[in-house]
C-alpha cells in the first residue's frame, strides 16, 4: 500500500447531526462561552441548530470535502452531540482513541457502534482506550484539549479542569509526542476550558491568542515550537476568542486545496492585517452558527472530528 505523507489537515471529517441539542448544565459550570438566556425555548433552539448544522455540511461539501454524517439518536438525550472531536481522535499509523470526558452527560456520546463503523470503514487496527481515568477524575477531552500537529509530533494543551497532565503524559507516550503544556485564561482569568477556543494549527499558520498564556517562559515555549515549525503566527485577542475567532480548523478537498473554516462571528472579529494574512496562506470558509455557538459554547471546529485514514 502507498504510505501516505504526514499531514496537519485532513479531507475527510465526521460530523454528528443532533437530535437534542441545548444548554447543557453540566459543562457550563466551566465554560464560560455558554449562555443560558433563553435556553428555556427548547424545541426552538434545536430547530435553529438543525438548520445551522445541515447548512454547515452543504457548504463543507460543495467545496469538495467529505463530511460523514452520522445521525445522533434521540434517546438518552445528549445535548452535546454535536461536538464528536473530544471524545475520539483517529490517526494515520491505525489507532483510534476515546477519551475520558468532564460531564457525565456527555460520556454516553461515546458509541461504540460509531467507533465500529470508522473502524471498518477506514481500517483502523488499534483501538486505545482513556476512559478509565474517569474514575480518577481526571479528563482529556479529545482534540478540544489537544492542538495536534501531526507532522512534527506535538501535542499542545492548556490545562484545564478537563485537561489533565496525567492523562495528557499517558496519550503523548502511547503516540511518540512532545507534549507543550501551558496555562491560558480568559478575561476574567479563568481557565480557558478547552485548547481549541484560544489555538488553531494549520500547514503553515498557527492562530493564537498570545495574550490568553500569562507566563512568559510557558509562552516563549509555545513560540519557540511555532517557529520552528515553520508557522506563521496569527495572533488574536481576548475579544476575538470570545467570538470563537481561535476555534477555527483547516480541512483541504480532494484536490488538496486547503480552506480554514470558521464561524461567522469569528471572521467578522478579525481585522484587516489578520485577515491578510490568513489568506497568504489559505482561503477562508465562513459558516454561520449563532445558536450553536451561543448555546454550546463549541464554534465550527468543535463539530468537526477529522478522520485521517491510515496509511
């Protein structure tokens, strides 16, 4: 078989269309991007997201990016469906990861007839199992934790309630990484819960808040990794990660044109210079999910769980 070359992006993403998403209690307690004004409106706010989810993949797929679909069941209800990337990661040397999770509501996404599904439609041949460590409450939540770059084996993480260095220590040596750990808060200085709303990590760009990683040798690390992997950094502010303007994800079609997607609200927070220099090295997909994002607390890249097939 042809071995693939190592790659960052992917072409290939799972998303999981909701049948009950909503607020949900139990990650609010630490994700401060969550808003509970009319969460009430049930029946309204899975409408809306329905329709946000549905029009998000026809735009994925007409630019030429395979989106499987896979449909959420209706019972238990799992408000947070939507959001697959943080309890599975998949890679191109065959494993296939579950992990453990922060709410127990969120635990039951975890299917193990979806995992079968990837399993024999890709070929995965190693199946690791983190979960366990929700005994010990202690959490990893997926590629919500972790900005993987795939092709220099580095793994970066801002710890957090839901991100513990332990379980971070158990996946980095199971898959050969350098892990980079730091710590990042938001405005209020809280913990950042997840990776993912303050760092995006492309081929050749890295779109970070810098200002969000208040230790200066934890954010020269971060910086010294970045160059040296050739990324050109985008730096965002603390009101640009509150419009989800770091919960970006670059996906390439199958003729290997790279597009970064990212929320409506996020490119409107951006401004010129970094828009310019986004597009230096990729073009732009915008999709626009307000309810998603208001309710979830997740933007796009949080609905996207890549799928790298292994080689």
């Amino acid at each position: 078989m042809k071995q693939r070359a190592a790659s960052t992006i992917t072409d290939t993403i799972l998303m999981v269309r909701p049948a009950n998403f909503g607020y949900n209690t139990e990650t609010a307690t630490n994700n401060s991007f969550q808003d509970s004004e009319g969460a009430k409106e049930v029946e309204k706010i899975k409408a809306a997201a329905l329709s946000e989810f549905d029009q998000m993949v026809v735009q994925l797929r007409a630019k030429g990016i395979d989106v499987l679909v896979m449909d959420d069941g209706d019972i238990p209800a799992k408000p947070d469906a939507i959001f697959p990337n943080n309890w599975f990661s998949c890679h191109t040397t065959g494993e296939i990861i579950s992990y453990p999770m922060f709410a127990e509501n969120r635990r039951i996404e975890r299917i193990p007839d979806y995992m079968q599904k990837l399993i024999d439609a890709y070929g995965f041949s190693h199946r690791i199992y983190l979960e366990a460590y929700e005994n010990q409450s202690k959490y990893l939540e997926g590629t919500g934790s972790m900005i993987i770059d795939r092709v220099h084996k580095i793994c970066y993480a801002c710890l957090s309630p839901r991100t513990d260095e332990e379980v971070l220590d158990d996946l980095c040596e199971r898959m050969s990484y350098e892990k980079i750990c730091f710590d990042a808060v938001d405005r209020q200085g809280e913990a950042i819960y997840h990776t993912n709303v303050m760092m995006a990590l492309g081929e050749n760009l890295a779109v970070i808040s810098l200002d969000t990683i208040k230790d200066i040798e934890q954010k020269e690390k971060v910086l010294r990794a970045l160059q040296k992997t050739h990324k050109k950094i985008v730096d965002i502010s603390l009101e640009q990660v509150e419009q989800f303007a770091g919960n970006m994800l670059q996906v390439k079609n199958k003729a290997r044109k790279p597009f970064l997607v990212m929320s409506q609200s996020a490119f409107d927070s951006l401004n010129n210079e970094q828009l310019e220099s986004i597009h230096q090295s990729t073009e732009t997909m915008v999709i626009d999910i307000p309810t998603i994002e208001r309710y979830g607390g997740g933007s796009v890249r949080c609905m996207m769980a890549e799928i790298f097939i292994p080689s």
